[in-house]
C-alpha cells in the first residue's frame, strides 16, 4: 500500500539554524516524491519533487530535500532557516498507477527570531 | 498564466442549503482533482477528472456530494443539502497530462462553513 507518514506535527527552529522537515514513505515501485507548503489561508504551492537521479533534490526559496532508499525516508533540509518559512509543509507521494497524490499529515514549521 | 481559479473564497451557509463551489484549472491542464482539508482528516482526494471525465470518485463522503466538470475549463463541486460537517477548507488543483511526473497546481481553496 503506498502511503506518506510526517512524524512530526510540529518543529521548531530559530531563525539562521538549519532546519530539517522529516518524511517516511511506503511504495510498491518507484517512488515519486513531493514537498509541498501552506501558507495561512492559501493553497499549497510546489516546493521540489524527486523523480529520478541524483538524491539531493534542490528546489524553491532555498530548500532541498535528500532521497534515501535504505531509509524509504525524504526529508526536506535548509542550511539556514528563515522567519518566512514559518508554514505548514506536506510531503506527497504520486501513485503512477491509480494517478493519485498521497499527502502526508503536514508539519508545522515555526521559525523563531 | 493566471493559476487554478477558485470560488468563492468564503462561504457561510446553513444546514440544509446548497453550495457550490467552482474552479476554473490552468488552461492546458488535462487532469483536475478536487480536495477536502480538515484539521481532523488533513487533505483527502474527493474526486478526480481526465478530460472532463471522472476517473475516480471514490473519496465523494456520500450522495449529498456531486461534482461536474462540463467542460476543460469549468468544473464544479456541490453539497446539497450540506451539513455542519461538510465544513472545510476546498481545495482544486490540475495538472498537465504532458508531464507525467509532475506536481499539482493548488488553487488557494474555498472555506466552507456549515452552521
């Protein structure tokens, strides 16, 4: 069964430390992973995706995230965190077969000055 | 390109009433997926469409819920008659069929509340 965990509902940085969003999935076959953020009040917005290739994927606003197969785990990194990324972020798994995004809980940032 | 478009916003309704809610997806778009956010059940898939067709409907709650998609422009979602616990943010996204690994577009939703 393919599925998405986001262990952490919430994590707390401060404000210039490197931040890390924690991400676990479960797939029959290739995985095709996604973060996604929420911002209050809107929709989500695309962050990066992995598909294929190298394992640190680089994306908007400065984040990336690391695949790691052994780990079945995707994590979303920034070196340095800032109060901007204050948000709710989802990680997504694509089903290439039944063409459905399976989001995760999401995990609220709060970055502190 | 202007991005999903979605309305209303802001929606506020008494048991029993109709709503209805509406998008309009990136022009070019093949795939338009209607989605529920709830604190209690975080995002879930309603209803998808190809073409204007539905694929799979699997995630409607129940008979109250209907979703139309007319044409590859216009598509609608409808509770009738809604109740309290239809409350929720509504979110609709598209995606090209040309890119067949990529990501959804979100629109910025439709908050509903059912009094």
């Amino acid at each position: 069964a393919q599925s998405v965990a986001q262990p952490e509902d919430q994590v707390n940085v401060a404000e210039g430390n490197p931040l890390t969003v924690k991400c676990t999935y479960s797939v029959s076959g290739n995985p095709y992973l996604f973060w996604y953020v929420q911002y209050p009040n809107r929709g989500l917005q695309f962050l990066l995706k992995y598909i294929t290739g190298d394992n640190l994927v680089k994306g908007s606003y400065g984040f990336e995230a690391e695949f790691n197969k052994s780990q079945t785990s995707f994590h979303l990194k920034k070196p340095s965190a800032r109060g901007s990324d204050s948000a709710l972020y989802f990680c997504a798994l694509r089903d290439m077969v039944f063409n459905k995004f399976y989001f995760g809980s999401g995990t609220k940032l709060n970055v502190k000055p | 390109d202007a991005g999903v478009i979605q309305s209303p916003r802001h929606e506020v309704t008494e048991m029993g009433q109709e709503v209805t809610l509406r998008c309009k997806p990136i022009s070019g778009h093949d795939y338009l997926f209607w989605y529920r956010q709830t604190m209690m059940r975080g995002l879930e898939l309603l209803i998808y469409f190809n073409n204007n067709v539905p694929i799979d409907d699997s995630g409607m709650p129940e008979d109250r819920f209907s979703a139309k998609m007319p044409n590859a422009s216009f598509s609608t979602l409808k509770i009738q008659p809604s109740e309290p616990r239809d409350s929720a943010v509504y979110f609709c996204a598209s995606r090209p069929r040309r890119s067949n690994t990529g990501e959804l577009f979100f629109g910025e939703g439709s908050r509903l509340t059912v009094l």
